[in-house]
C-alpha cells in the first residue's frame, strides 16, 4: 500500500491513502479517536476521481507518528487474531 505523508509536524500528520483503500480509514479513525493523546482524527474521501482519501491527526503531548504507529500495531494484532480465530473455527466446520 502505497501511502503519502502530505504535512508533518510536531502535533500534525496528514496521510494521503491509495485510492480504494478508503474503508480502513473507518476502524482505524476509531481507534484514534479513543487514544487520549489525540485531539482529533478525522478522514476526507474527496472526489473519487480527482483526490485521495486523506487521515488527518492531531495530537497533544505525543508526536501523531508514534501514536499512528501504536494504533495501526495494535489493529493488526486484533485482526491477526481474529483471522487465527476463525481459521480454527472454520475448519470444524463442514460445509
């Protein structure tokens, strides 16, 4: 997945997203959202043609990059899981 960091700072990242790709934003706008360092995530979808679905982060007291990283880590470990979860269960199961 190609990704584009469109402004960085101190307490402010912007991340252009592949096109298509938009409905990761979705859980991982959540999971920001419940961080107490972050004072707003948020994503923008544009226009489908002419922009790129963009995450904006904002934190306070922790740079965005660090915080970004901890949540899309702890994402993948929970949906990790979960696919280790449901292989287990579905091969008790027969169709």
């Amino acid at each position: 997945m190609e990704l584009r960091v469109v402004e960085k700072s101190s307490d402010l990242l912007r991340v252009e997203m592949p096109r298509g790709e938009e409905t990761l934003l979705i859980p991982l706008v959540e999971a920001l959202q419940k961080e107490e360092k972050v004072v707003e995530a948020r994503y923008y979808l544009g226009h489908p043609y002419l922009e790129r679905p963009t995450l904006v982060l904002k934190t306070k007291g922790e740079r965005p990059q660090q915080v970004l990283k901890r949540v899309l880590k702890d994402l993948a470990d929970l949906y990790g899981d979960l696919l280790t979860d449901f292989e287990k269960k579905a091969d008790k199961v027969k169709a």
